[in-house]
C-alpha cells in the first residue's frame, strides 16, 4: 500500500523496490471536493519504474472520464468481479513467521524502506491491542481518522477492528468540510466506539467553535486515541476537556505496527498526564539510554528511547530485501549495546510517565506525516540551478513541523532581487511537487552561498533548525566556517522582511 499523495517518482521507487505482481488502483481519490486523478500518475510511475507489474487493476470511481487504458494490462475492477462472481476461493495457509504486508517508511537516507511484517505476530499484537488498548469489542464500531497508505490505516482502519469483529469506517475527507461537526455527526448516526485520531486534526479543530463538540450524541464514544506526533499539553487539554471523553495519547511507528507507550484502559485505569503517552505496553522492554555511553537514564532526564530485544509480536521482522540495512539501521546506534532504536527522545518523570521529545534522526513529521529531510532535499537537488541544499523541520502551530530548504545556487545572479527569489522558490516548490508529491513540498525556500558543516563535512541540520526556531544553534565547535551561520540568520530575516511568499 502507498499513500496516494505521492508523486510518480517516489511511487517509481517503491514499485522497483516491491517489485509487486500487480498494482492495485482506483481511476482517483478526492480532496476537499477536488478529484485527484491517480491513474494518469500510476502510469507515468509505470514508465519511468524498471520492474513493472504485468497488471493493473483498476477500481473506476467516475472520477476520471478521460482515464488512459494501456490494452493486455490495464483490467477493469468491475469486469473482473462480474467474470469471477461467486468464485470459491480457499484460504492459503502460512507459516507464521511469513510475510504479509510491506509498508515504506523514511529515514535518514532518501532510499525510503520497506517495513516488513509477518502474519501469526501481527494478529496477535492486533487482537491484544483492540481488546486491552482500545476497548473495542465484537459488533461494535471503529472510526479511524487515518489514511490506509499510513500504518495507522494499515493497523487500525483495515486489521484491528476486523480482526476484533468490528466496523471499521473509511472516511474520504478533512475535519472542516462540510463543517467542523462532520466527524461528530459520522460518531453519533454510526455509533461509534473507539475513535483513533492525530494531533494534527485537532488543532485544526481547536480553530472553529467548540460548540461543534457539543452538538451531536456522543454517548457511544468511549475513547478518543491521539497519535502520529507529539501530542501538545494545550491540545490534549482542549480536546479533552471539549468532548468530556477520555483522550489518550500514545506513541508507536511504522516499524512497530502497534502501540509501544499507551494508556491500556482495558487492562487497569491510570489517570492521563497532559502531553504523555503513559507507559510501555507489555512486550516492550524499554529504556531510555545517554546518547554518550548507553547508560540508563535517570528521572526527569532527556535520553534515547530504545527496546531491548527481542521485539514483540507485531513488529517489523526486516527491511523487505535486506537484513543487513534492518541490522545496520535499527541495533547499530549504540557500540556497546545492540538494542533497537525507535531515533526518538523521551525522558521519564518520577510517576513513571514517558513524554516523547522528537526524533533524534533527520525525519520529520508534517501533520502526522513522517518525512526524511533527505527525500526532500534529493527532490529540491533535482532542479538545475541548485548546487546543495539543506532541509530541516521546523517548528508549526497547526502542522507540528514544516520542512523549510536553505539551497545553495549554482549562479549567485538567479536571486540577485526579491523578484527572482520568488521566481525561483516557485520553481522549486514545483519540482518537489512533481518529485516527491505535494506533502513534502517546503513551507519556504532561501538562498545562500554556503551551508554549515562541520569539518568533516556533514551539514549542522540541527543549527539550522535551531536558528529557524529562533533559538540557540548550539555546540559550533566543528564548525568549519561561521559566516555559513550569518548566512542563514540573514536569509531567514531579511526573506522574512521582504514578504515572499
Ligand atoms: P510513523 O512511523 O509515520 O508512524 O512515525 C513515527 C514517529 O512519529 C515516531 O518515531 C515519533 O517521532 C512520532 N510519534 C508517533 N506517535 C507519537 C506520540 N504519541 N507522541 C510523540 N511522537 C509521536
């Protein structure tokens, strides 16, 4: 499954990666009322992609009249379930340990990876969560704010709430359209149980009037569940205190597949801290290590989350086609101790509650949306007036992060005025667009002539970032030229001052 929002490259990518024997799609999707057409990019990906499926199938929606056909590959959803009618089709048995879906996630390269997960460990880990997690049970109804291209989706549209024998709703569209009230409506006429959600959503939410909380019959809900992103005191408060449900934060990754920090109401009731996930969930042996010497951390004190192994039920066994990225990527932070790396901070307070602080690595998180700087700076790379660029998230009130690009141009003369910075920024944001798809498209674009590094030559991403926040850049001992600094506190405030866009 890949999220359709990416654009024909990054599909390409995957598809060479996957190597599937026939993709799956529809003719298009929809977005606040605007159809996207995704038949058109499936075939340009197609084109460009060294290992093609033999087949397409297509599910036509009517949201493209004018859909392209390729004759002996492209088949017709609808054809085929009218020739195939009541065909009896038996189950095939595997072996647990099997694979059974792969889902792209990024890291710090711009090689995306494949996450790859088995069979018997993630029905297990599916069934113990919706029974001790989410207090979903048989008949019920689950509705899943996500997208199934996302693990979220993967988990908690399409796996778990079947797999509990329950409803699960997919719902195509935004919190605010047609009105701020459309999820609570969609609650209240389907009964809904257990409702799973990102931050994200929420503070768009917290933008229009609370009275749209109160408006429809909430009485079958009995949890929300918060996730994809850190999960603001504010925010939880808000939301919480609105609904007057229990609103629960917790915290896990695609590599995971299931909760790793969570309430487990359906275990034993602890009371929510504001901005925590709570605790480990059972299978996890976590621990948060100093970055210096893989020690334990004490209360209170910033450190990297890690999981001892074995991992539990549920999450990834390996990167689809490669062991040795799995082991190189996930158990080498640390030389002294080979544990699992979730490249996240978090400290412990003395109660034992966790609080997440960010990724340790050059991923960033858009809206719930997990990005590698790195994708987003091949893409930016991609135009030809572009020598180097750095990318880095910053921080956004209603996004969480936003990618901004600090690009090195080839020709100082193609930003000599305000006009042909714009012109340019446009040009870039394009070539995102049409690279890696519109969600990684940064929120803006400035020009230097040279990027902080260190000495050894790797880009201070972190100074940057930091000085995009407006805070302190930090440790500048390895740094081999500090005018490359000035440069950047000069790009971002005189840009800012000239109003591009
Ligand atoms: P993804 O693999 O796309 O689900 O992204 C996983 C990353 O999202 C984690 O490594 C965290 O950085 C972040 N994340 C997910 N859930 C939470 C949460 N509840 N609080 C803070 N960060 C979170």
């Amino acid at each position: 499954m890949v999220f359709g929002g990416f654009a024909a490259a990054s599909l390409a990518a995957r598809i060479d990666d996957a190597k599937p024997a026939l993709m799956v799609t529809a003719d298009g999707g929809s977005r606040m009322g605007k159809p996207i057409l995704y038949k058109s990019l499936v075939d340009e990906s197609l084109r460009i992609a060294e290992h093609p499926p033999k087949h397409v199938l297509i599910f036509r929606r009517g949201l493209d009249p004018q859909m392209p056909v390729t004759a002996g590959r492209d088949v017709d959803w609808k054809e085929m379930s009218q020739q195939h009618a009541g065909a009896q089709v038996p189950c095939t048995w595997l072996e647990s340990s099997e694979p059974s879906y792969i889902l792209y996630t990024s890291g710090t390269t711009g090689k995306p990876k494949g996450v790859q997960r088995d069979v018997g460990g993630h029905a297990v880990a599916m069934a113990a969560s919706m029974r001790h997690i989410f207090c979903g049970h048989p008949g019920e109804t689950m509705f899943t704010t996500s997208d199934i291209g996302w693990v979220v989706g993967h988990s908690y549209i399409i796996y778990g709430p079947l797999i509990a024998g329950m409803t699960s709703i997919l719902y195509e569209g935004v919190p605010v359209r047609p009105d701020p009230g459309v999820w609570w409506k969609i609650v209240q006429d389907h009964k809904v149980s257990v409702m799973f959600s990102a931050p994200t959503a929420v503070r768009v939410l917290k933008k229009s009037d609370p009275a749209w909380l109160k408006k429809y019959d909430l009485s079958s809900l009995r949890h929300l569940f918060l996730a994809g992103e850190p999960l603001d005191e504010p925010t939880h408060q808000w939301i919480s205190e609105g609904l007057g449900k229990p609103v629960i934060d917790h915290y896990w990754q695609t590599e995971t597949g299931w909760p790793v920090l969570s309430a487990m109401p359906g275990v034993e009731k602890t009371p929510i801290k504001f901005g925590s996930p709570s605790f480990p969930v059972y299978g996890y042996d976590l621990k948060l290590l100093r970055e210096s010497d893989a020690s334990e951390a004490g209360d209170d004190e910033k450190a990297v989350v890690v999981i001892e192994p074995p991992l539990p039920p549920g999450c990834m066994t390996t990167i689809w086609g490669d062991d040795e990225r799995f082991v190189k990527t996930y158990f080498s932070t640390f030389s002294k101790k080979q544990v699992y790396t979730t490249f996240d901070w978090g400290i412990r307070d003395r109660d034992g509650y966790y609080f997440i602080l960010g990724r340790t690595d050059d991923v960033i998180n858009v809206a719930g949306h997990r990005l590698g700087t790195r994708e987003i700076e091949e893409a930016v790379n991609m135009h030809p007036a572009i020598a180097e660029c750095a990318v880095v998230g910053v921080a956004d009130p209603l996004k969480g992060q936003l990618p901004m690009a600090f690009a090195v141009v080839r020709d100082a003369a193609l930003v000599a005025d305000p006009a042909a910075r714009m012109k340019l920024e446009g040009e870039i944001m394009k070539t995102v667009d049409q690279q890696l798809g519109a969600i990684g498209r940064p929120g803006r674009v400035f020009f230097v002539t040279l990027l902080p590094k260190t000495r050894s030559g790797k880009v201070l991403r972190r100074s940057i970032a930091a000085l995009a926040e407006g805070r302190d850049p930090g440790d500048l001992t390895t740094i081999e030229d500090p005018a490359s600094l000035e440069q950047i506190r000069n790009a971002l405030s005189s840009t800012q001052t000239k109003g591009n866009p």
